[in-house]
C-alpha cells in the first residue's frame, strides 16, 4: 500500500508543481518566475553537481531556511570532513548558500527517478532537511541509497501531522532512512512522535534562528539621518514590521488611539511584501494620515507616519523604535520574527497567530519581554501604558533582552545530536 501512494504522489508531483507555478504567474509575485526556464535543468536533475568528495547535503527551502542553518552547515562540513551542498526550492535561497560557499543548487522536483537520479549522482554523507521540508520522494529515495536523514530545526503543523498519520502506509516508507527529528518545541516534537516510523527518534534541540540572530548595521546611518530630519529625535517611535495589508488597519487604529493620550507618537510602517505597497497606502489614506514613503526625497517636518518602502531597514528602525510590533501575527501568515527587536532590547507585541514562532512567542509571554494585543484596542493599551510607565518599560525591555538570550544554543546541540550517529 505504501508503495502505491508513493507511485500516485509521485505521477502527482510533476502536476501539483505545474499548478503551484500558475498560481505565482498570475500572483502580484510574477516576477518571481522570470528566471524559470533557465531553472528547469537544475529542478529537472539534467543539470548534477560534481563534487570532489561525498557531501553533507543541506536543503533549507527559501533564503530564511539557509540563514536559518549558516552556521550548523559549514560546521557540519568541516567535522564531516566534506564538501557542502545547500540546495533550495528558491533562486534566493540558493544565492545565499553560494554566499556560504557552499555547492549551491536548487533542488530537483520530489519526483522519485529525479531524486533517485541526485542522489545517485551526489552520493551524500548525509541527508540534513530544514524546517518543514518533508519530501516523500526524496526521502523514500535517501534510504534505498542507505543515506542517514535529519530534519534538523524541525516543525510541523497539527494539520501536516494529521495527514501523515492518515497516509500512515507511506509516511512509514518515508521515514525509514531518517535517523533523527531535531525539533524547534516541545509541541513540535509531541506531533512528530504520532508519526508512523517517528515515535523513537525525536528530541527538542530549540529553534536555529535564535543563534543566528544578529545586528546589522544596514541602514543605520540613513534612518538616523532621518529621524533627525524629521524633527523625531525626541519623539516616541512605534515601528510595525513585516506587516500584511489585513493587519494594518489594526496597527494604524492602535495607533491613532495611543496618539490621543501620547501626541507625540510616531509610526513607522513596514510592509512585509513591497509589491503589496499600494494597499497599505490606500488604507492610510482611508483613515486620513498624512504620511511620506522612505524614498521620498524631501522630508517634510510634522509627519507622524513613515511608509518603508525598500528592504534591509528594519533592523535599523526597530533599533531607533520605543516599541515594536511584528507582522503575520494578525492574519493567517503565523509570523515572521518575534525576537529581532530584542536584538535591541524592545518591548515586542504581536498578534494570536504565531504558530510559526510558537517557541519565540510563548517565551516573551512567558517572561513578559512581549505581549499579545489582538486587537487595535489592546494594542492601543498596551502601547499607551508602556509608553505613561518608565519603569513598566525598563522591566520590559530587559525581559526582552533576557528572553533572546534564554532561546540560544541550537546549534550546538544539533550538532551534537547529528554527531552522536557519525
């Protein structure tokens, strides 16, 4: 049986890839299949890797996965004494695993004579999956070849763990190579062990992105720049980053609400996805703030709204910001980076959706450095109190910073885990 839903996936591969880029072709986000015909050798397997050695395979899905594992892959590399091999399902996310220096591919199609075909062809050490990237061809593929599997920074969803344990017949094929679940959570783990082929192989090694936390200077002197221009240097900054157009009206409410008791507050808005700008002009426009985008080359004074419209800022605004707000969290995304303004000691909120940071999340609650506002009103409350008690905001930007540092030390106990079977 399970060897029949394997054959029904994999004649299903090739269609569901087919159907998931038509739905990018006809996305805001078209741009982003520019690039396919010249990627097809590579996600097809005409086009192997030729490698002096057998490697240690990575595959992280997008950029975030292979920042995610920057420093446990070469670290990997080198205590296996092989070569490096990052692939991705994204062009973003194999350009920074050749900033890695690794042998940076994308990954061929969970087709099994594909995968079969790549890994015959690369002969991997060992096999390291990231995050949520369970490939059933792929994986039913490493075993056959006798390739040891680790899902390493591992998470799964109630709903993806309740369809393996309904496909139980192939979920068991596919788990048979893998040696180890190194999973973000405890909650993480609890689902995985309901697996078929899981139930003895899994342990909670933390979440890989805390270790790789880090600041950048990028756009440091510039937003400096203009909060001096902008006459915000003594003002009090709220910064909502990588925000959604459906969270938005939420954080703009929030804020005029906090501005009447604080008419000084400042709100810096940064969308997650530059494409979607128009729509969060619309909807400041709806509510009749008065704002200027970054590229705006004049700055004008008694503008209490900024609208980011270029990459690589938010770091630097959350470092100038007096509290932060973290987007995904009010729509159905499940959240984006929870601890980047701890980086800089900083009262975090977000909202009740953070399932993709549950770990993150959970602890801030926990250790009270963040707080879940679900609502404009609740938002405005907690905005308005933090903002009328200097010691609420000390406690609470110290909790933050000691939040971030409890949650590192991932990649040393990964690597041990992976280790123990060399």
């Amino acid at each position: 049986m399970g060897h029949l839903l394997l054959l029904i996936y994999s004649l299903l591969a090739p269609v569901i890839a087919g159907a998931y880029a038509l739905f990018f072709f006809f996305s805001p986000r078209r741009s982003l299949m520019k690039a396919l015909a010249g990627e097809l050798k590579e996600r097809l397997a005409f086009s192997l890797p030729v490698l002096p050695a057998r490697p240690v395979w990575v595959h992280a899905a997008s950029m975030g996965e292979v920042k995610a594992v920057a420093r446990l892959a070469p670290e990997l590399a080198a205590l296996f004494k092989a070569p490096l091999l990052i692939t991705s399902s994204t062009a973003a996310g194999r350009a920074e695993a050749a900033r890695l220096g690794a042998e940076a591919r994308l990954a061929p199609l969970d087709f099994y004579p594909l995968a079969s075909s790549f890994i015959g062809a690369v002969r991997p050490r060992l096999l390291v999956l990231v995050e949520t990237e369970i490939w059933p061809a792929t994986l039913y593929a490493a075993a056959n070849a006798g390739v040891p599997v680790f899902m390493v920074n591992a998470r799964i969803s109630d709903k993806t763990a309740a369809l393996y344990r309904a496909l139980s017949p192939l979920s068991r094929l596919a788990f048979a190579g893998v040696k180890q679940v190194l999973a973000q959570t405890e909650q993480d783990a609890e689902r995985f062990r309901l697996l078929p082929g899981l139930e003895s192989k899994v342990s909670v090694t933390g979440n890989l992105k805390h270790d790789m936390l880090g600041v950048s200077a990028a756009g440091e002197d510039k937003v400096k720049d203009f909060i001096e221009a902008s006459g915000w240097t003594h003002s009090p900054i709220f910064t909502a980053g990588s925000t959604h157009p459906a969270e938005e009206p939420v954080i703009i409410s929030a804020w005029l609400e906090a501005k009447s008791k604080n008419p000084g507050l400042k709100l810096v808005l940064a969308p997650r996805h530059p494409e979607k700008l128009s729509e969060s002009e619309a909807i400041l426009k709806t509510r009749g703030v008065s704002f200027i985008r970054w590229s705006s080359t004049v700055v004008p004074e008694a503008t209490d709204c900024l609208l980011v419209d270029a990459l690589g800022l938010l770091q630097a605004f959350y470092a100038v910001s007096t509290v932060c707000f973290v987007g995904g969290t009010l729509d159905d995304t499940g959240g984006h980076n929870l601890l980047e303004p701890a980086l800089f000691s900083k009262p975090v909120l977000f909202g009740p959706n953070y399932r993709n940071a549950r770990q993150a999340g959970d602890a801030l609650l926990k250790q009270k450095g963040g707080f879940l506002t679900e609502t404009a009103p609740k938002m405005a409350s907690k905005l308005s109190e933090l903002l009328c008690d200097p010691a609420a905001m000390l406690n609470t930007q110290s909790n933050a910073a000691g939040t971030l540092s409890s949650l590192r030390g991932a990649t040393a106990k990964t690597i041990s885990a992976i280790i123990a079977f060399k």
